[in-house]
C-alpha cells in the first residue's frame, strides 16, 4: 500500500531530480523552444516542496491536488497548468483515502494524464509531455521500475518526431531531431515514483 508519506517522498523526490536535471532541460528547450523549461520545473517543484512542507496534507489524495494547484499558480509556462493539471486531477482520482493500491494510483494517473490531453489538446506522437506519460500509465500498476523505463524510452523516441504542439510546433520540420523537453521531465516524475518507492518496492508495485 501506498500511503501519504510516499507520496510526499515522490513530491520529494521529483523536486530534487528537476533541480539536477534543471540545465539540461533548458538545454533541451533552447533547441526547440524559449530555454525556460528547467527554471519552470526547478522553480515549481521548489514551491511544491515549500506548501507540503507548510501545510501537512494527511492522505495521498491531498499531497497530490496540494501540488497540482502549487504548480499552476506559480509557473508561467505551458508546463505550469499541465503538470498542475496532471496532479490535481490524479490527486482527485485518489479521493479521501489514507492508502491507495500501485494500480489505484495507476488508473488516478491514467485519468490526470488523459486531463493533459484533454487540456492541450495532445495526443500519442505530437512530440509532448504525454509521449513519455501514456506509455507509463500503462505498466504503472506492475512496476514503477517498468514505469521509469517506459517514459525514458518513450522521451527518447520523441527525437524523431516533428512538434505539433506547443511552442516547439512552430519550428515545423525543424523540431526533428531533438528531444521534447517536457517529456524529458516527464520521466523525471515518473521515474521519480520507483525512488520514492526504494530499492524493494520498485520492481513489484
Ligand atoms: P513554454 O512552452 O510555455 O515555454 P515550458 O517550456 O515550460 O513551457 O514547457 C514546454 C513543454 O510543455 C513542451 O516540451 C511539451 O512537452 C509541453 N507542452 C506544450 N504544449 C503542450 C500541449 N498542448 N499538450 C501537452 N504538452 C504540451
Ligand atoms: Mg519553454
């Protein structure tokens, strides 16, 4: 079971690989968009870290919508309100309970990813978020290790693709040949999730 504390430790976890990771994901939106999309997550997630810090949310459910709402009203970009979106909706999902099952959490995701879409109007191969978010949803319930391996792959399989959404789709054809970066951040978040969950926890969800 998954309780409150895991997902603070998933919050956590997230916050501390955007700020690593923070260079090379402007790296990455420099190629193909405005060069801010490190800042947007180093910066959001530090607000989500500081409001669960602050106030304490006490089920799984709360820590998630807690950080959707941080997320959309401190981060400007496009990333702001999907990622906000993202967790808000699957902290819905999760409702009041105290503990949820990886395969609650697998369908609460799968609804707050399919909120992404329905928000941006993305869907699989439009070089976004969501081509590192659905091919996660799917074993998220099995394995948050399968899970981590799913959105990295399917981060890098955007290389290819031309944008045809967001900021990137303005470059036309040339936005081939690098990777989305907000799908690069996506598989931070997700692969954030086998963190949270340990060394034990990761392969058998
Ligand atoms: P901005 O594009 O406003 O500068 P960011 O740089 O923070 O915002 O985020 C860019 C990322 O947002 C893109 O790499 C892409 O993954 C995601 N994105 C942009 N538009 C959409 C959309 N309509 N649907 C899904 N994801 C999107
Ligand atoms: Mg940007």
């Amino acid at each position: 079971m998954l309780d409150t504390d895991f997902f603070l430790r998933w919050m956590a976890a997230t916050a501390a690989a955007v700020d690593r990771e923070s260079d090379r994901l402007t790296e990455l939106d420099s190629a193909i968009g405005d060069a801010d999309h490190g800042n947007n997550m180093r910066r959001g997630f530090e607000a989500v870290s500081g409001v669960l810090d602050e106030e304490t949310p006490g089920t799984p459910g709360a820590v998630l919508t807690l950080a959707g709402r941080q997320l959309i009203s401190t981060v400007g970009g496009a990333s702001g309100p999907l990622y906000g979106t993202l967790l808000r909706r699957t902290g819905k999902a999760l409702g009041d309970a105290t503990e949820v099952t990886p395969g609650q959490l697998a369908e609460a995701f799968g609804a707050g990813v399919a909120a992404v879409a329905q928000l941006g109007g993305a869907q699989a191969g439009d070089k976004t978020m969501l081509d590192a978010l659905l091919p996660a949803v799917d074993v998220l319930g099995s394995s948050f290790d399968q899970a981590r391996d799913a959105a990295l792959a399917g981060a890098l399989e955007t290389v290819p693709l031309q944008a045809r959404k967001g900021r990137a789709s303005y470059l036309g054809e040339r936005s081939i040949g690098h990777q989305d970066p907000g799908a690069a951040s996506s598989a931070l978040l997700v692969g954030a999730l086998a963190e949270a969950a340990g060394p034990s926890g990761g392969g058998n969800a």
